[in-house]
C-alpha cells in the first residue's frame, strides 16, 4: 500500500488531509522522530554524567511519544504509519549516517540543531495542512527540553577554548548543508511532496524563501550556541 492509499483501497481527494503530499509530509515526521528516538537514545549512553544521561533519555521518552501521536493519526487518516515512513527510511538514514556525531559535544550540537532545522521546517508548513492535523504538527514540534541543556553544555565546553568553538562551528554548518541537501533530494523524488510544496508555498520561489528563512534561523541557533 502506498503513501497516498488509504487501508479500505480508496484514494484520498486533493483537498482531503489524506491527501498523499500530506501524508508524505506526516510519514516523514513520522521517521524523523522514531529516528531520534534511537539516536538520542544512543547518544544517552555516551553522556559523561548521570545527569546527562538521565536527561537525554528523558528527551528520548518524549521523541517516542510523538511517534505514536503521529501514529494514531495517520491511522485516522486510514494509513499505516510503516507505509507512509518507508519512503523517507533511506533519505533520513543517509543524513544520519553522514552526520554521525565524533563525541557528546557533536551529539548535542546535533540534536540543538538538527531537530532545531526540522522544527522550523515543519512550523513553516504546519499551517499548509488543513486541521487537525495542522495542530498535530505543532504539538509534536513541542520543544522536549534539550534546548536549554544543550546551551548550557556547550557554552561550558566552549568556554576558554577557541579550538572547540571553531570544530563545533564547522560541525554545525555542516549539518545545515547536509540538512538542506537531503530535504531537496526528497522533495524532488516524492511527486506528491512537490505538488504539495509548489501548490502551498505559490511557486519555485516560495520553497526558495522557505530554505533561505531555514538558513537564517539555524544562524540564529548557531549564534545562540555561541558558534557564530
């Protein structure tokens, strides 16, 4: 069964919130957050402190949680979850795979930034999506803590030490180059998910500022890290 079928066989409608550009986009949330859910998990396990650790698992707790949100609705929707995130497996995991954090400092730059990028992201076109699933969207984008952790970690690592600012700086743009790479690979592949964003945004030139304001709000993150 694709993305776009629904479980009794019909095809969702073009103004339906099954529609398959809308599907696709709740089927990579979707994968986004089961991956960070194994990643931040992971990452739990290299924290220098048990308090670290506690916390990363803590955020961990709440990634798996919004999977299952997602979950239940795209069955609402009458798709399965597992349909509509295998599409995206291969993309996600290649980002993953290429950024594949040296140490906890590069792994909590990651998850500042990385799910920072996908948030903004996903804000941006929660509001081309019809409700409920435009609050949805927004309710799984909720923040799980890791902010003002990762702002405190680094700035302390950070401190008094011009050798690790400049790493976890190159490290960060880089994340937004891969980010933005594998996001374009996937919009161009997925002919509903570029209907969709072409229909949405008004043209070529709307995903354009899309990307161009994603850039500027990773700067910001990048700024508030203190890795400008």
């Amino acid at each position: 069964m694709s993305a776009g079928t629904t479980m009794d066989g019909g095809s969702p409608g073009k103004d339906d919130p099954g529609h398959a550009g809308v599907v696709d986009l709740l089927g990579a949330l979707a994968y986004g957050e089961l991956s960070a859910f194994d990643r931040i998990a992971e990452d739990a396990r290299t924290a220098p402190t048990l308090a670290g650790r506690a916390d990363l698992a803590s955020m961990a707790a709440a990634e798996i949680g919004h999977f299952r949100l997602l979950e239940e609705h795209l069955a609402g929707l009458g798709v399965l979850a597992e349909d509509a995130m295998r599409p995206f497996a291969a993309a996600i995991d290649a980002y993953h795979q290429v950024t594949a954090p040296h140490d906890w400092l590069e792994s909590l730059v990651k998850v500042y930034l990385g799910d920072g990028l996908a948030a903004d992201f996903y804000r941006e076109v929660a509001g081309w999506v019809p409700e409920p699933t435009s609050s949805l969207v927004r309710q799984v984008l909720a923040d799980t803590g890791h902010s003002a952790f990762a702002e405190r970690e680094v700035a302390a690592a950070i401190e008094g030490s011009r050798q690790v600012r400049d790493r976890l700086a190159l490290w960060g743009r880089r994340l937004l180059g891969e980010a933005i790479s594998q996001a374009q690979h996937v919009v161009a592949e997925r002919d509903g998910l570029a209907e969709f964003f072409v229909r949405s945004s008004g043209d070529l030139s709307g995903i354009a500022a899309l990307f161009k304001k994603l850039q500027t709000q990773h700067n910001r993150r990048m700024g508030t890290l203190g890795l400008n």
